[in-house]
C-alpha cells in the first residue's frame, strides 16, 4: 500500500516480517465500541489488522466522551460503528473494515458466521448478551475468544491483568456470569482468557468509569492478538 513504508515499518521492525503477515491476515471480530471496544479496534488497525468487523447497536452520546475514542461533541448521534469506520479507513486505506449498527443476541447470533474470525473480542455491557457471546463463540473450535470484564467504578489502570476466566477473581461481572451459568447449566465448552481488574470497588457509588481504566482493558485486549500469550 501507498506510505507502507511509514505507516508499519516500525511494527514490522519489533515483529517482524512474519509477524506482520500474520496480523495483516487474521480476522477479528469486536463486539462493543466503548470504552474498552473503541480502543482495542484503534490498537488493532493501527498495528497492522486489516480484516476487522465492528459491531455495535449504539450512537454516539455525550456521555461516552470521557472514555470512548469515537465520542466528540461532532460525532454525537452518530452511530459508533460507522464514525469508526471511517477513522480506521483514514488510518489504513486499504484495510476491510465492516461496520454492523446491531446487537449481538441469542437470536441474531448465527448472522456473525463467529466461525469464519480466527478472533472473538467480547467488549460488550449486556450480561445476557455477554453469556449469549461467550456460549456461542466457544462451541466452535476455531475462532479464540478474548472477554473483557467489568472496568466500571476502577481508577487503577496498574491492577489490569490477564487470566483465564475461571480463574477470574473478585470481579462482581465475572462472579455474575459464572451464576448465571451454573443455575441454567449452560457453561462454555472450551476455555478463554478475560482482561479484568482485582480492584476493590466502592459498589455505593454510581456507575462511573475512566478512560484509564477502559483503554488499558482495550489496549490489553489488542496485545493479546498482536502477541498471542502460550
């Protein structure tokens, strides 16, 4: 591609020539454009993922602005995944970016052909279409799931770890999925690993969350597609 040469020349010298020609042929798929989804898919694209699927139901509200990259005062009312869209193409012309203004459901799961992505990366808030994401993704063999959990009410981006999900600890998100499926005995058929924080939180307060936080879990979530952990 035109400019190639500026644009990745230094990721291709930390990665290599291999390594660039692994991520410049994954697909990935994101579920969620907030504060966590919007700045995994910009690390994404950024470090050389040029088949990326964007999916998202939401616009853009003047409350994501202090967390969520596709959030300006000119964007509000725009829908996120299309604002994306067009940055990443800015970013790299060429890339294959497909922009879904949808909710991933038990019901619209099978439209997202979930096999055909050699990454899953679940940013979504919903709890049940969190579980219905998780469930579905794990029945295949293929694709690798990466789920972030809980960032609301942290202010410690330090604390942000990798685990696997079952070894999730003191996450009220994680402890809340890991009931649902033990009452409806739906558990998934293979493991994970999540993003998540050990971080106490004050539950009194309201649902606040910072950037900080988000992006480290976004960030952190790109990282383990850039260099996938044995």
């Amino acid at each position: 591609m035109e400019n190639k040469e500026s644009f990745l020349c230094r990721s291709e010298a930390l990665i290599g020539e291999e390594g660039m020609t692994r991520l410049n042929t994954l697909k990935v798929i994101i579920f969620g454009l907030g504060g966590v989804g919007s700045w995994c898919a910009e690390a994404l694209v950024r470090s050389g993922v040029q088949h990326l699927t964007l999916v998202d139901s939401d616009v853009v509200d003047p409350t994501n602005i202090n967390r969520q990259l596709p959030a300006l005062h000119s964007s509000i009312g725009s829908p996120k995944v299309q604002v994306l869209r067009e940055r990443f193409l800015d970013i790299n012309p060429q890339a294959n970016i497909i922009a879904r203004q949808e909710r991933f459901s038990a019901e619209s799961a099978a439209s997202f052909l979930l096999e055909d992505y050699d990454y899953v990366i679940d940013a979504i808030d919903s709890v049940a279409d969190k579980l219905d994401l998780i469930l579905s993704t794990t029945s295949y063999q293929h694709p690798t799931l990466l789920s972030s959990m809980g960032a609301a009410r942290k202010l410690d981006p330090l604390q942000v770890r990798v685990s696997e999900f079952w070894k999730v600890d003191g996450c009220p998100l994680a402890a809340t999925l890991r009931k649902r499926m033990r009452r409806t005995g739906r558990f998934p058929q293979k493991k994970f690993k999540c993003v998540w924080s050990p971080e106490r939180i004050d539950t009194s307060l309201p649902k606040g969350t910072m950037m900080p936080v988000t992006a480290t879990f976004g960030l952190t979530l790109a990282s383990l597609v850039i260099k996938p952990q044995r």
